[in-house]
C-alpha cells in the first residue's frame, strides 16, 4: 500500500515504524470520528489509540483539529507516550516525510506547547537537529523559519515551562548564522537570517543565565558573529562591561570559560542518521578498513557547496559526546583520533579548517581537571602522537595551531589559557593517555621552536612568562627624527598621531595630556643638514601608540600608511636616547595588538587568512608592509621587531620565505619581459600574473633593479634567520626548514616553488640537508617532481650537493621509507647526479660494501644505482669500483651495468678497464691488499662471455688484472 506519510522509491522495504501507525489508523478509523466512545480504553488500547491519532493528525490536516480534541479527551499519561511517538517518528523518518506532513509535526509541537505535554523538550529538540548545516535547500530553510517562528510565538510559556529547549535553540541558531551570513543573500534566505539574529539578540539580551548555560562555546560561536553589527555591540558589552547582561553572579567572560558545555548540545548539529553512522564507525569498523565507510560518509553529508561546514560540528561531537568504553578503546576499532585526522584532510576551505581545529582543541584552552573530561582533550594529543613521523605535517601544524591559540585567543586572559593547555599536557601524561611528551619534544623533524615551547610548558616557565607580562611598562623616552626636522609642527603632529595602543581605559586621561602636547620643531632650514636629536618626554612612545591605534581604527585595517610613517619614523629615532629592548618590544608587542582588535592578525598563516579568492595578504597588507620594509632597509631595529614577532609566536620566518620565494617566482617567470615591466609599471605584470612583482615596481621604497628584487629578499631573510639563530637547536638551517615546513602546508603555495627558490638562494643552508629532501618526497606530487627534474637537470640548482658521503648516508636512511618515497628520492637523484662531479664509484662501492644489506629493502635502491651507473660514463674509477664489488647481494648488478656501457660506450669502457689495470700493476692505492684481488663473479663471466663471442682466450683477460 502507498503511504501517505512518506516518499519511499520502489526498492525499498516498508518501513516498520511507519506502517505500525497506518495499521493502528485503519483499525480505528471509525472510532476517530465523532462522537467519540466515552469507555475508558484499556491500557493496550490506549497506546493503540494514541498510534492511530498519531498517523492522522500527521496525514489529515483538514481533520487535525478533531483528532487532538479526541486526545485531549482520552490523555491519561500527560500526552507522553503520544511525544514519544512523535519523537520516534522524526528522528527516523523525518528526511523521507512528504511535505504536508512536516507542516502537521511543526502545527502539533505548537499544541504540545499549549498543554504542557511531557516530553516536550525532546520534542522540540529533535526537529532542532534536522536542521541540516551547510543545506540551503527550500525544505531546510523552510523548518528553520518555521521553528523560530514557534519559538518567537511560544516565548513567555517557554521560559516558564521548558527553558534549555530556549538555550539549546540559542546554540543551535547561533551556529547556523554564520553559514546564513556568508551566502549571497536571496529575500527568503535575507528574511530568515534576520529573524535569527533578533531571536539570539533577545536570548542574549534578556535571557543571558539561559544562555552561559551552554558554556564555554558560547564565546566559540559568539566570535564567528563579531562582524554582523548587532552581536558586534554584544561582544563589547560581553568584554568590557558584563554588568549590561544584568545577571547576578556574571562579571568577567572567564567565568563562561570555566564552564565546560554539555554534550546534549553537541548533537543538536549532527542528525540523528549522521550521528548513527558515526558511532557505527567508532564501535564497530576495524581500523584499517575504515576508507570505504569514511567515503560514504562523505559523500552522504560532506559533498555539498557549503556542507563541510559541519565537520567543526562533527568533531566537537566526536571530542565531547562519543566517549567509548575501555573494551572498545583497547580493541582494534578505528579511533576517534583517526576520524579526526581524516576529517581535517576533507577540508579544503581555510576557515573551515581552522574552525575544525578550534573545535579539536577548544577544551585544551581552559581545561580543568575538576570540571573537564579528559576525554575531551584525548583525540588531539593522540592525532598529534600518532601522525609521527609519516604525517608529521599533521602533528607540526596542530601543535603550531595550539601555540597560536595560547598567543592570540585572548590575550588578556593568556595566564588563563595557558594555565588550561598545561593542565590538559600533564593530566594526558599523568592518567597515561600517553607515556611522555618526549615522542614530540625529541622528534627530529619538528620545528625546533615548537621544541622549545612545549620544553616551556612542561618547564612552567610558559606561566611565568605570563605572570611576568602582566606587569606594567615603563615610560620610556622618545625623539623626533632629524628627516623631519622642516617639517611644521602640525605636519609632525599628525605624524605622531598615527599609532594608538589600544589599552585598559585606567590610562587614558593621563595619556591625552602628552598627546595634547605641541613639539616645537626649528623653522631654519638649514637645521635639517645638522644631525640633531630633539628630545621629548617619555610617554611620547606611548602615545604615538595610542594614536596610532586610532587612526587604524577610524580607517581601513588595510590603510597603510599609518603604518609606514610609524616604521619610519622609529627607524629614524637617534641611537643616544633610543635604548634597544624595551622600546622596540612595546612597539612591537602593541602594533600587533592594535592590528588584533581591528579584526587583523600580524604574520598570520596564509590559510587561516578569510576565504577570499580576491584577496592576497602578500600585497597591501601590514604584514607585506612589514616585510617589504625590512627588505629594503635591513635596519638593525626592523630586525629586532622581527625576532619579537618570532620569539614570541608570530610565523614572521614562514611569511618572510613565502614572500621573497613569491618574489624569486614571478622573477623567474617574467625572464626576458622584466625591463619591459619595468617600463610598463604594474599593467604587464598583472598581464603575467605578477602581481608581487608588479606591487614592487609600483612602490615608492622601490630602489633596486627588478632583476635583482630576489637576492635582496634573500638576504634579507637570510639576515633575519641569523638574528634568531642562537645555539644548534636554533641554527639557521633548522630555522629555514621550520619555515619551509609551515609554508608547505599552507594551501596556497606550491612546495615546488617554495623549495626552488631554497636552494637556488639559500643553497649553503639546504644543500644536502636530509629534513628537506625528505620533505621534497614526502609531499611533491608526480607533475611538480618531473617539473624538478627538469630544473635541476638544467642546473639551476643542486639539492644533494657533491659530497658522495653525505649522499650514501641518505641512501641508507632511504631504506626504510615506503617505497614510493624511495622512488621519488631516485628520480631526483639521478637528475642531479647523472651529469655531475659526484664520485658515484664511492656511493656504489659504499653500499654493495655494507653488512646491513638486504635484497628486499634495499631492492629500490639497487635499481637506482643501476640506472645511475648506466647513465655515467665509465671512468676507470667507477668501472674499477664495479668489477670489484663484492659477491653478495644483487649478485648480476655489476655484469648489468657493464652491459650497459658495451652497448653504449664500448671504446670508452675497454680504455677505462686498461687504464684501471695499469692502475693496479702499478700497486694504486685504489685497491691494495695483501691478500691479493677478489674480482667480481659477475663481472668475469660477462667479461669472458662478451670476449668469448669475439675469439679472445680466458687467460688473455685474466693477465690483464694480475698484479
């Protein structure tokens, strides 16, 4: 029979739930008619009764009114079981309901409401989470209209009946806004967004206790709202004056902090099919085999235009409301830590991703041992641990996105945050989650800041630094510039008036006093051609801060010329009353905290920039300001502004490589079209796409020649990584290699490029170096590995260098790697060396010669060995070293190379094996033994073999190599 409730294809089985209902319906459809039995049914009955009105109220509307009166009139149970089959009914069959009967659920849940029914909150709740994130569809706009709508108009009676269905509407909708707000906006889709903002608006304002019962992700959603002009007054209040909220108890944003949010609320994003998958994966899938599943997980609820925005949703559920049994975690299960890791490589947005990753670790921030589960922080840590050393990318970028948390989340509550990340990293060790931290702090291919800082965690000295930062600075004195000393007094004013420290307001009416102050600047023209210092009272420094402040505040973030003057200016400052240190770090530390509360991040990474195709931060940006400035001038206080920005957690190297490796890029793609850019200014390089390269020639700090823009970047950077370098943990090889490994994965560079530019500029500090060459294999994909090939088979760089030691001791780490690694190292390997200065007879010599030899690992190797042997000529080193190869393994490998070299360079090979016989009735000292000479079996037979078939005797070519 067709049903009336739902749309089912052909194939498919009638469902149980659905037709139980219809059965109860047809039985009892003459009793549902008025006038209706007044005989007390039998508890049986009374459920057989509450199933038929069930499937009549949802499939007849025109009859919908007389059904609930007869329920009225027969409820004895508080209309809970009549709920509880509404409930069951949803979240199994909702998706496939047809429409009029999604209209009916919406109408009955507002009769609910009307008489109190039990059950309620499950009720409402549960058509709460089939709205779907991500799903723009009619359908799914229509509920979430219609929901609010139930909500707006059942208001009073909410709050006083069933107030968390309110607070958990409130998350609900305070997630889905974000998705809203980012969509071009159609009138439906404009008219629903702003019906959710007034309803989280009013929540917020007049039922704010409802609402820090979410807890801490509260604040997490909050701040994806900041932009929309009604939450941005909210937050302010939120911050700087919670006393507006009028709640008893509530006077700092902390407080919601320490809050931990239950886990209830974590499923209202995940429907009740998606959540069902999900625990079937993490219950019952064998880790290994999960791919199949994973793919049709995705492509049930992750393909969509703006679907993967649940997987924030999905891992905060995974983190906060799957916690398995000890049986399971203990068996072979996939773990939670896997599908996170697997969902993180689905994100292909940046914001998306870095919204995961605040989900992955937001209970880190403020973890207490006494209100947190660990289970909660338990998938981060193991992610991070188990991705050594095959995913290191994967642990690398993790632990550099939870520094950057601890640096910038809050930072006026940092001593917070950080006391919350050093909990989570000892009670993880402590109750054995993982044995040490040593795995991370000793892993070679770590960044070695990264090192360091978690060394200071473990230290306490991360709590010390911020007990100490806590402290107030001292006033510090100022000078104005000898360049300006023509200037007017006003100009210089307005000069000054272009920085701003956006601090506490306790110093504000102390501040405006010396910011009021004229300075008095010589009108003499010749008083510019004299080098003097006109000194000025010790808040000047402060307040050219705070005057810069608001002068980004009342213009474009993006307005850089506050900016500029500000660099020049302190710059120019006299070295006699301008100390190092102090000045330079309060400088530094309230730029970027001005930038900060202006919505923009210093040195931020590339893919956590907004999701902007149009946009490019490595253009007009403060951050390219920035580095664009210290490229031209390399000032020794530039420099010291850089190296705070590093130590203390801004990527000012990874953003300083990837702007000068953009630079040596565009310069080796505009080749010969670089004067006539030169000549044309920006249009040609817009023409080439070159916009870097153009944004320089356009620059009024431009001083150099185009073609050698690359080299100063170099050096400059360069520059920058010696400033930093302090012992050999710090060196400036492992620094540009951190650098390197940040850069490579951000989404919008190419390691190809990247790793180009490295060895072409900085070959003194990569050339050789294991740590790259591994990255190379590790991430270049097959079209950027040929394209290498090519570079280097052109000699436009060298990634192995000519010491054959060093090139051996890689080979033999080789051994161990997966062998499509293995592959990739040979390709690269024999491009460089197949034409080369490299002493190959001593690779070959080194690795037939090891004890450690073992066909089947170093089988990849053999093979390249042999290819690269081939492709040189023989010298009558390499064709000594290969006659005299041990009789081990790869027995032929000698008889096969010589092979090679009779088909193609016969005169050459039998000139060499006279020339090395010489060598040897000569007593060389390539081979000299008292034992006399072993020669290769291979060899010898190829060679009686090759001059059998031409008549000579076996005795005339043994003499040849008697001593």
């Amino acid at each position: 029979m067709t049903s009336k409730l739902v749309s089912m294809a052909s194939h498919e089985a009638e469902n149980q739930t659905e037709a139980s209902l219809r059965q109860a319906f047809e039985l009892l459809e003459p009793k549902l008619r008025p006038p209706f039995a007044l005989k007390v049914p039998s508890p049986e009955g009374y459920f057989q009764l509450n199933r038929a009105i069930v499937y009549g109220v949802l499939c007849e509307p025109h009859f919908s009114k007389i059904h609930i009166k007869h329920l009225h009139a027969i409820v004895t149970d508080g209309y809970c079981f009549f709920v509880d089959l509404l409930v069951g009914f949803v979240n199994e069959l909702y998706v496939k309901l047809v429409d009029s009967a999604k209209i009916q659920l919406i109408w009955v849940a507002r009769e609910m409401i009307d008489v109190e029914a039990v059950g309620l909150d499950d009720l409402l709740i549960c058509l709460l989470r089939q709205i779907v994130g991500g799903d723009f569809s009619e359908d799914n706009l229509w509920l979430c209209s219609e929901i609010l709508n139930l909500l707006w108009s059942k208001w009073d009676c909410l709050v006083e009946l069933e107030p968390m269905i309110l607070t958990s509407a409130l998350y609900c909708y305070l997630r889905l806004l974000p998705d809203h707000c980012r969509l071009v906006p159609s009138k439906k889709l404009e008219a629903l967004k702003q019906l959710e903002i007034k309803f989280c608006v009013r929540m917020l304002k007049e039922q704010f206790s409802l609402c820090m019962k979410i807890g801490r992700d509260l604040i997490r959603l909050l701040q994806e709202l900041v932009h929309v002009p009604e939450f941005k007054a909210l937050w302010k209040d939120l911050v700087f004056n919670p006393s507006e909220f009028k709640t008893p108890g509530f006077s700092d944003i902390s407080q919601i902090y320490g809050t931990r949010t239950s886990s209830r609320l974590f499923l209202l994003r995940i429907s009740p099919e998606m959540e069902a998958q999900l625990r079937f994966l993490l219950t019952h899938v064998k880790f290994g085999s999960q791919r199949r599943y994973q793919t049709w997980f995705a492509k049930k609820f992750l393909f969509g235009p703006e679907r993967e925005t649940l997987i924030s949703d999905i891992v905060r559920f995974i983190c906060c409301a799957h916690h398995p049994p000890n049986e399971i975690i203990q068996s072979e299960v996939v773990p939670r830590w896997a599908v996170v890791g697997w969902l993180l490589k689905c994100c292909t947005k940046n914001y998306i991703e870095a919204n995961a990753k605040l989900a992955l670790f937001y209970d880190w921030l403020f973890f207490d041992e006494k209100v947190d589960n660990i289970m909660n922080i338990e998938p981060a840590i193991l992610l991070m641990v188990n991705s050594i050393p095959r995913y290191i990318d994967m642990t690398h970028t993790l632990l550099d996105f939870l520094f950057l948390l601890v640096d910038n989340y809050d930072m006026e509550r940092k001593f917070l945050i950080v006391k919350g990340v050093s909990s989570s990293f000892g009670v993880l060790v402590r109750r054995g989650v993982i044995r040490s931290l040593d795995v991370l702090i000793s892993c070679g291919a770590l960044a070695p800041f990264l090192k360091e800082r978690l060394g200071m965690f473990l230290s306490g000295m991360e709590m010390d630094a911020c007990k100490n930062l806590r402290s107030s600075h001292l006033p510090l004195p100022i000078v104005i510039p000898s360049n300006l000393q023509n200037s007017s007094a006003v100009e210089t004013q307005m000069l000054l008036s272009k920085v701003q420290s956006t601090r506490t307001k306790e110093d504000g009416s102390a501040s405006n006093k010396s910011s009021d102050a004229s300075v008095r600047i010589s009108d003499d023209s010749a008083a510019s051609c004299i080098p003097s210092v006109v000194c000025v009272d010790t808040n000047t420094l402060e307040n050219l801060i705070r005057n810069f402040g608001e002068a980004v505040q009342k213009s474009n973030k993006m307005d850089l010329e506050p900016l500029e003057e500000l660099l020049s200016s302190f710059v120019n400052l006299d070295n006699q009353v301008l100390s190092k240190g102090p000045q330079t770090d309060l400088l530094s530390s309230e730029i970027a905290k001005i930038y900060e509360l202006n919505g923009y991040r210093l040195f931020a990474p590339l893919e956590f920039l907004q999701d902007n195709p149009d946009y490019d931060d490595e253009l007009g940006s403060p951050t390219a300001l920035i580095i664009r400035s210290f490229i031209y001038s390399q000032h020794q206080r530039m420099q010291e502004m850089l190296v705070f920005w590093s130590r203390h957690g801004f990527r000012v190297g990874a953003r300083f490589l990837s702007y000068a490796s953009r630079i040596a890029y565009e310069e080796h793609r505009g080749g010969h079209d670089l004067n006539e850019l030169v000549v044309n200014k920006s249009t040609k390089g817009s023409d080439l796409n070159l916009l870097l390269l153009s944004f320089h020639v356009g620059s009024k700090m431009e001083m150099k020649p185009v073609s050698k823009l690359a080299d100063g970047a170099f050096a400059a950077y360069r520059c920058f990584l010696m400033s930093l370098s302090t012992d050999a943990d710090t060196s400036p090889s492992k620094l540009l290699f951190s650098d390197l490994l940040f850069c490579s994965g951000w989404k919008r560079k190419s390691l190809k490029n990247l790793s180009c530019s490295v060895f072409s500029h900085l070959s003194d500090l990569s050339i050789g170096n294991a740590d790259f060459i591994r990255l190379l294999v590790d991430q270049l994909d097959h079209n950027d590995l040929v394209d290498m090939q090519f570079e280097i088979g052109l000699k436009k760089f060298s990634i192995f260098g000519e010491n054959a030691e060093n090139i051996s001791n890689m080979i033999k780490n080789s051994l161990s790697w997966d062998y499509l690694l293995q592959h990739k190292l040979w390709a690269l390997l024999r491009s460089e060396i197949a034409a080369s200065e490299v002493k190959v007879e001593e690779i070959v010599m080194d690795f037939f010669c090891s004890d450690e030899l073992d066909a089947n690992k170093s089988a990849i190797a053999a093979g390249g060995l042999l290819a690269l042997c081939s492709c040189r000529a023989p010298t009558p080193e390499l064709v000594g070293a290969i006659i005299f190869l041990p009789n081990t393994t790869f027995p032929d490998f000698a008889a096969t190379v010589l092979s090679t070299w009779a088909v193609s360079n016969v005169s050459m090979l039998f000139d060499s094996m006279a020339n090395f016989s010489e060598k040897l009735g000569c007593k060389s000292d390539l081979i000299n033994s008292s034992d006399g000479i072993t020669i290769n079996r291979s060899a010898i037979l190829w060679l009686f073999d090759y001059h059998s078939a031409r008549g000579l005797s076996h005795e005339d070519i043994l003499s040849k190599f008697s001593s």
